[in-house]
C-alpha cells in the first residue's frame, strides 16, 4: 500500500544511540557484583545488539500515514494514519541530552491504553521530522475536508434539481385540477324552443277537434 502514495519524509537515527544503550547497560550491570565481572562482555553484546536493532528500525511519512518498521527476529510493522495521531511529543531526558538525543511519543485516538503508541529514539533532526508529521497531518485534513464539501455540494445540486422537478409537478396537478372544478362549476344547457313547440301541439290538435 505504501507504493500508491507519495513518501515525504523517511527519519534517520543517530548512531549515538548504541551508545546511549551501551552506557544504560554498564550502569546497570555496574550496580551489582555479578554484573561488574561480566562488563567486558555485556559491552560487546550491547553494542553489537544495538547496532542491530538500529539497523532495522525505519519510519516513512507518506501522503496519509506513518510507517514504523522494527525488530531483528521478530519483525513488527505498524501503519499509523495520520488524521488518528492526536498528539506528537518530543522529550529528552537528561542522559539523552548528553547524547543531544530526543525520543518522539506518538498518541492516537481510540488506542487500547494510554501512553504512546509508538516511540521513536534517536531520529536525527527529531525537531524538522515532528513538525513534518505534524504539517502533513493538518494538509491531509484539510484536502479531506475540501472533499466532502465537493461532495455536499454535488448532492446538495441534485437535491435542489430533484425539488425543482417535484415543483413543477406539482404545479402541473394543480392547474389540471383548478381546470376540472371550472367544467363542474359551468351550468347545464336550458331546453331549446322547438322542444316546447313540440310539446304543445297535440294539445292544441285536441282541443280544437
């Protein structure tokens, strides 16, 4: 489906995010024993495991949606609309802003629980892929909004057509029907002459004989 629509935007991520991981993991791992004897090796595995996952991690902004591809072994693909997105937040934590990292938060209408729906860690220039997704959200509206108003106004044409018709319809019943009143209303014809002439000479024939 994405290759029907345009793609705006496609996000970069900061490769200091296998650090910003990498530097998480050592400070946990540093907190216990166990954990600081295994340093060398959860290094190795952080940053090899990071660089992975970073690799596999996409987010394309079309025309409509918001496309986030992530996962090594199991690959997840979630398709955002953009007219569901209610709210786009942008955060930094204090270890992030060592890094000069922001994570992206997306939230949409009607999602099962709250918090984000999506998040997005490390995108490069996180500020410009925000107001991209933000900008094309309000255009999408907006062409989906002038839409529907062509298609109102289309029907509303019909409407007034199919009322015109029923109009002159109904002119035409009642001009048929104030001419059929007339004929009722005219009086009958009277009796000719030469009826009554008729009517009166055996009368006549009679008596003189």
């Amino acid at each position: 489906m994405m290759s029907s629509e345009t793609i705006l935007n496609t996000a970069q991520f900061d490769p200091k995010v296998k650090q910003y991981w990498l530097t998480i993991w050592l400070l946990v791992a540093s907190i216990t024993l166990f954990g600081i004897a295994l340093l060398p090796i959860v290094a190795v595995l952080v940053w090899w495991l990071g660089g992975r996952i970073l690799a596999a991690m996409s987010a394309t902004l079309s025309e409509k949606k918001l496309v986030v591809k992530r996962g090594i072994w199991v690959r997840e693909e979630k398709s955002i609309p953009l007219d569901k997105i209610t709210d786009v937040a942008m955060t930094q934590g204090p270890l992030m802003r060592v890094f000069g990292l922001h994570r992206l938060s997306f939230e949409t209408a009607g999602q099962s629980g709250p918090g984000a729906l999506v998040s997005l860690l490390g995108v490069v220039d996180a500020h410009h892929f925000r107001e991209a997704i933000l900008t094309q959200k309000e255009r999408a509206a907006t062409q989906q909004g002038e839409h529907h108003h062509g298609q109102s106004a289309a029907q509303g044409g019909t409407n007034q057509d199919n009322q015109a018709l029923m109009q002159r319809l109904v002119d035409a019943v009642e001009r048929i029907d104030a001419r059929l009143a007339r004929l009722e209303q005219e009086p009958k014809a009277t009796p000719t002459a030469s009826s009554e002439t008729s009517s009166g000479t055996p009368s006549e024939t009679s008596s003189e004989t």
